[in-house]
C-alpha cells in the first residue's frame, strides 16, 4: 500500500471518529445548571472541548486504521467473503 493511500484512509477513518466522538460527554446549559445567553439553543452545549475530540479521534482512527491495515495484510475478510449474492443462485 503506497503511503499516500495510507495517508488518505486514515484521514478518513478520523473525519469518521471525530463525528462518532463528538457528542461523547456534552452537556447543556439544563445539565450543568448555567444560565442561556439571550438568543441560545437550549441545545448548544456548555462544555465544549475541541481538544478533547480531537484526542478521542486520533485515539480511535489510529486504533480503527491499525485493524484494517493487519486486515489488508492478513486478509481475514476478503471482498469474496462480503458477497452475499454468491451463494445464492435463482
């Protein structure tokens, strides 16, 4: 696998553990008792930390991208192995 390729799944499976990570450990302003500016959602968080996702993120893509790469290396699930048409014939 070239290293760009490398590069590039790995971005990807971050984007995708930063969005899964996101809304782990938020609270609202309801939740931690503070008070809403003028013009708020009572949706918006009150703690958040874009350090802390972006730790959580780099700690799951790195753990997420190391089970593909030894994947793609052993071969345990092979395209042949997700066919679920192939056994069945009409």
């Amino acid at each position: 696998m070239k290293i760009t390729s490398i590069i590039a799944i790995y971005a990807l499976f971050w984007v995708m553990s930063a969005f899964l990570v996101l809304p782990i450990g938020i609270r609202t302003p309801d939740e931690t008792g503070e008070e809403l500016v003028k013009g708020q959602a009572t949706s918006a968080p009150s703690n958040f930390n874009p350090r802390r996702i972006v730790r959580l993120a780099t700690i799951l893509s790195a753990v997420l991208f190391a089970l593909y790469y030894a994947n793609y290396t052993q071969g345990w699930i092979s395209v042949d192995d997700l066919n679920l048409a192939a056994g069945h014939s009409d």
